[in-house]
C-alpha cells in the first residue's frame, strides 16, 4: 500500500522531476522490524519506510536522524524525537509535533517546551502555518532551537520546515524545497504546497 500510495503522489507532481521506480532492499538497520525491507525512492536518496516482517509500514530507523535547517531549526522522525541523547547532543529546548497521533514523549522533562499542530498528513488538511512560525518564533527569541517532526519526517514537518526557510529567506516553494532536501530527504503532502 505504501509503495502505491508514493508512487501515486510522485506521479500527479508535475513539478517532481523524481523517478517514480521505487527499490527494496533487506533492512540493515537494528532498530528496524525484524526481516524488514527498506523502500527506497530513487532521487531521494534514504530509505523512506521499511515493511516489517507482518507487512505493515513504519519509518525506518535509518531515517532518524535529527537534520539541521539552520542554527535554531531543525527535523526529525518520531524516533528520533524520542531519543533524549540525540536531542542533547544538537540543544534542542523546544519540540513541534506537527502530528494530531503523537505524543509529548518527554512530557516530564521541564528542560523542553512542546507546541502540539492538530495535522493529519491528508491532502485535505490545513496546515497551521501561522501557529507552527510563531512557535519557532518564540523559540528563537528565547534563544532555543526547535525540532519539528511528524511520524515519519518528511511530510508534514518538512511543509511547516519549508515554509519557515520560504518566509525567512524569501525563497519561492521550490527553492525552499530544494534547500530542505540538501539536509534531509523529504516529500511533503501536496495539500501542503
């Protein structure tokens, strides 16, 4: 189902110069389900989801690493934003879930300041640019840096990422597109652009 569903969404961007073959290949990654494939998207580089050994698609934990924008802004899976160690090592003070599913992971942790967006990763959602920038905002006025993931890292927190680098750099969608991926493999939902 997953292949389909990406296949499908490369196949309507017009804009998307991607190929739309996708690889699969046995999962090398620890953290990964046990016998798992890793799917590929080939132009992007990193393995997007890996199917487990009951079929069911997860993000890969090769994935999960925490990828710099800019000083103060980063992006990330759930896996990672999970890790307490991955998120000292970078200084993150605060978190933007841009999933309605997840949870606070580090709920108790007074060390970090979470802002939660109500966004399903369909076309038909709208994403709440405006709350996510201005929670970026705050971080950066109190001198923090902020981690913006979703599930898997690369739709609905990459479309709020991307938006941030549009609005701070002037950039069109594309240019700031490009700018993310240069960091971390990303395909944002197409309601989003």
């Amino acid at each position: 189902p997953l292949g389909s569903w990406v296949i499908d969404r490369l196949r309507r961007s017009s804009a998307n110069a991607l190929s739309t073959r996708l690889r699969r290949k046995k999962c090398a990654q620890r953290r990964c389900p046990p016998r798992a494939t890793q799917i590929w998207i080939e132009g992007l580089g990193t393995p997007r989801s890996c199917g487990g050994a009951t079929g069911e698609s997860v993000p890969c934990a090769a994935s999960s690493a925490i990828a710099r924008i800019a000083d103060n802004v980063y992006l990330a899976n759930f896996f990672a934003a999970k890790d307490r160690k991955k998120l000292a090592a970078v200084g993150i003070t605060h978190i933007l879930v841009c999933a309605q599913e997840l949870p606070h992971v580090h709920r108790g942790d007074s060390s970090l300041t979470y802002e939660r967006l109500k966004l399903a990763d369909n076309p038909g959602s709208e994403l709440p640019l405006d709350q996510a920038l201005a929670f970026i905002d705050a971080a950066h006025a109190a001198g923090g840096r902020v981690l913006c993931h979703c599930a898997a890292g690369g739709s609905r927190s990459a479309a709020v990422v991307i938006g941030w680098v549009m609005r701070e750099q002037s950039l069109s969608y594309d240019d700031a597109l490009a700018q993310v991926r240069e960091q971390r493999s990303v395909q944002p939902n197409m309601g989003f652009e």
